[in-house]
C-alpha cells in the first residue's frame, strides 16, 4: 500500500517556503499531490493555469510530485486521491494555532486521514504568498522568494 500525501493550498505563489515543507515531506511518502483549492469566495491574483504550470515546472523530475486542482473540501479531495495523510507546513504559533482547528475538524470528517506538520525553517518563516504578492503589485522584486523556476 503506498503512502500518498495532499499538501493543499492556494500557492498564489508557490513560494520557497511551500517548496521546503514539500522538500521535507518527499523522502516520507510514495506520492504527494499539491493541491491548489478553488475557493469561490476568494479572487485569486494568478491564474489556476499558471500556478499549475509554476509548479509543475518546479517538480518536473520528480516522479513522486504531482499537482493537481479541487474545489470543495480537502478532507474529500483526500478521499478521491486515496491520501491517508495531509501535509501542512508551520511558520509559526498563529499557524499553529490555525491549522490545529482545521485538522481537528478535518478529523471529525474522516478520522483515517493524518495531518502531518512540518516546521519552515527559520530563515523562510517571514515568506508568505500575501506579502510576495503585497511586494509585487508595488514593483517589488520577488523572484529571491521563489523557486528559481519560477520567475514574475
């Protein structure tokens, strides 16, 4: 049986904080899907189709890396994909705090399905996509906060 993971998220943009925490989780687990959510009530900056691209680009040889899109809830989008686990990344203790309440609902969803934590390093834990894009629709350069393949 392999171990398949979901590490859900809007990546708008991916940044080299989502490609740590996808770094740490690799050796883990057989399969990670990077799953971009659709959320109807948010207007996303970047398209669906470039992320996907960005991302993509990033992980294009590693066979373990898939990317993917859903709309919905991720504790279904886990069902679908077959994943046990979901993969969360930590910047600090307001994340924590946050992403404790959502994996104890996600666990009353569907109690077969682990969420894992993992800690940014320090040197990342002040990247975030909102401020990436804060920076970037005031001429900022934003490139040093991405994977080198991707480029704004």
């Amino acid at each position: 049986m392999s171990k398949i993971a979901v590490f859900p998220g809007s990546f708008s943009p991916f940044t080299i904080g989502h490609q740590s925490i996808v770094n740490q989780a690799t050796p883990l687990f057989d399969k990670i899907i990077i799953a971009i959510g659709i959320n109807k009530l948010k207007k996303e900056y970047f398209t669906l189709e470039d992320r996907i691209k960005w991302i993509n680009k990033v992980y294009q040889k590693n066979e373990k890396i898939k990317v993917n899109s859903y709309d919905g809830l991720t504790i279904d989008f886990c069902k679908l994909e077959k994943a046990d686990y979901i993969i969360r990344g930590i910047r600090d203790s307001h994340d924590f705090k946050f992403e404790k309440k959502i994996t104890h609902m996600n666990k009353e969803l569907n109690s077969n399905i682990q969420t894992i934590f993992f800690i940014t390093p320090q040197e990342l834990s002040h990247i975030s996509s909102t401020l990436i894009r804060e920076i970037y629709n005031n001429g900022g350069q934003v490139n040093k906060f991405l994977p080198k393949e991707i480029t704004l």
